[in-house]
C-alpha cells in the first residue's frame, strides 16, 4: 500500500495522519505497568480508524518489546512527551493559567483526562476532519471533558487567531500554548510567524511548550531504525513530512521577547519519569528538543 493510500484510509492525510501515529503510541504505553501518562482514551481512537486497524494497542501485542524501534523505542518516546508537556501545562494552570491552547492539537485529550482547575478553558486547534474524527469517537464513549473545551478549526499556517479571539480567548489573562508536534512540520517562516503571534497573544505569567527537530537530513537519515521502521511497516514517510529548510533560531527569538527558555533532550526526562530510553546509533530522537518557555 502506498504512503498516500495508508493515510487515505486513515481518513485523514498528510500529517495528519502522524496523530493516529501518536494515539497508538499513548494506547500501548497506557497499558505498561510504568506508563509516564495515561491516555484511556487512545486505543478507542485507533480503533476507530480503519487504517489502523492492524496497529498494535498494547504493549503486550507488540512482539519485540522495547526492541521494536516502532511500537517499543518511538512509543516510549511519545509516552514521555506526553508525561513532560502534561506535567508542565498543568504546573502553568496552578500557576494561575486558567486558558490553555493546543495548537495543532490532533487526537490530544488532555481537556479530558488532566485534572484542570476550576474556571479553565482549553481551546483546540486543528484542521476541521481531524478534530471532527476525534469528536465522533468522544461522542460514542459519552466522554465529558473536565474543562471548558472549545474545539476550533482551522489551518495554522494562515490566521486563526480571530477564530481564537471570537471563541472568548482573552489576551489579557495568562495562558498555557502547547505545540507538541507541530513545529517540525511548519515551514521556517510559519514557524516564526506562529511563535511571533503566540508573543503578541501572550500575557505576563503565560507559558509556551513545543518541540523542534534539528538536523533533520532525508537522505542521510532515511535508514535510521525510527524512520525505515515507521515507512516500511506503516507507509508514512516521516523525513518526507518534516520541513527541511535551516530551521530559525525560535529559543532566541523568545530570549529576545523578555520568555524565560530552558531547551532540553528527550533523554533528560528518561531517568526523572522512569522511562527507559537511551542515545542509541543513528538516533532520530537525538535531534528532538523540548522547549518550555515562560513569560515573566
């Protein structure tokens, strides 16, 4: 099957299709004993995308364990994302954030499953059929998000922010952003267009999460395990999905803005959540950065 015919089926294409990619990954590692997050939610999603199917959503259905450089390696990895941007959005909501954004918010259910204050709002961006997809299987589970959640469509390369303004968004109050993988996938200038517009959005006390990707090179890094495992078996080209062109320097560009920015490896949550993930040879996680951002 081809990589266009894998994410037709999905009903969702292009990078879309990463976010069933994601939910399976949480699915698995909400069933390990030592799961960094939960997402109880996950497997349901999967389940409900014919395209996937086939997709393992347990651990103890993937074979080779944390060997397998899919299901094991890159799912423990997307657990662990999952665990640190949880961990700080819901630092940034007892900090007095009471509005969070999820930009590129994909097949995320964190208005459902975080233990939110009183008076939070968690508004969603995405395309329209993904956040439909997610919003269908929600309605058949009768699951109630445990915070004001405003599902907002739109295409984050073009404006959204009167979409965002005209849902009730309030730029005067602190707010939680969240773009947990989005930015790889966004043109240079997208990115500092999106991050420059967080900034004007922005009030004292908020706080800004999201991941870059660095050194990302297609065709020397296209057998890496990572990458030839998630092309060959599921038929998404990831090197193909992510933006290649030299990426800006977005941590200065908030240094500049008066944002505090600590930039951290995936690795340097491993030991903190116990999670089991190491530098390996010819690494795609190696290139990943996490930046978590507060504005003073």
């Amino acid at each position: 099957m081809t990589d266009t015919a894998r994410a037709s089926s999905t009903g969702v294409a292009g990078v879309g299709v990463t976010a069933f990619l994601v939910a399976a990954a949480r699915a698995i590692e909400t069933s390990r004993p030592d799961a960094p997050a939960r997402d109880e939610y996950a497997e349901h999603l999967v389940r409900a995308a014919p395209g996937c199917a086939d997709w393992p959503r347990r651990f103890d259905e993937v074979p080779d364990g944390d060997a397998d450089p899919l299901w094991g390696r890159l799912a423990r990895f997307f657990g662990l994302r999952t665990r640190v941007f949880d961990g700080f959005l819901l630092s940034a909501a007892a900090g007095g954030c009471r509005q969070v954004v999820v930009l590129g918010a994909g097949l995320d259910t964190r208005a459902h499953r975080l233990p939110w204050p009183d008076g939070s709002t968690v508004f969603e961006i995405d395309l329209e059929e993904v956040l439909a997809f997610k919003q269908s299987v929600l309605d058949t589970l009768g699951a109630v998000p445990r915070a004001a959640r405003v599902a907002l469509a739109a295409d984050l390369r073009q404006d959204w922010t009167h979409a965002l303004l005209a849902a009730g968004f309030d730029p005067t109050r602190p707010t939680a952003w969240l773009a947990e993988g989005l930015v790889p996938y966004l043109p240079p200038a997208a990115e500092q267009e999106l991050l420059a517009t967080v900034n004007a959005h922005s009030a004292p006390g908020s706080a800004l999460g999201y991941e870059v990707k660095r050194g990302v090179d297609p065709a020397g890094q296209r057998d890496y395990p990572v990458y030839a495992a998630v092309r060959e078996r599921l038929g998404i080209d990831l090197l193909a999905l992510f933006d290649t062109a030299p990426r800006p320097d977005s941590v200065a560009d908030l240094d500049a803005r008066g944002w505090d920015t600590a930039v951290h490896t995936p690795f340097d949550f491993a030991d903190r959540h116990g999670v089991g993930l190491r530098p390996t040879p010819d690494d795609a996680l190696a290139a990943n950065r996490w930046i978590l951002a507060v504005r003073p």
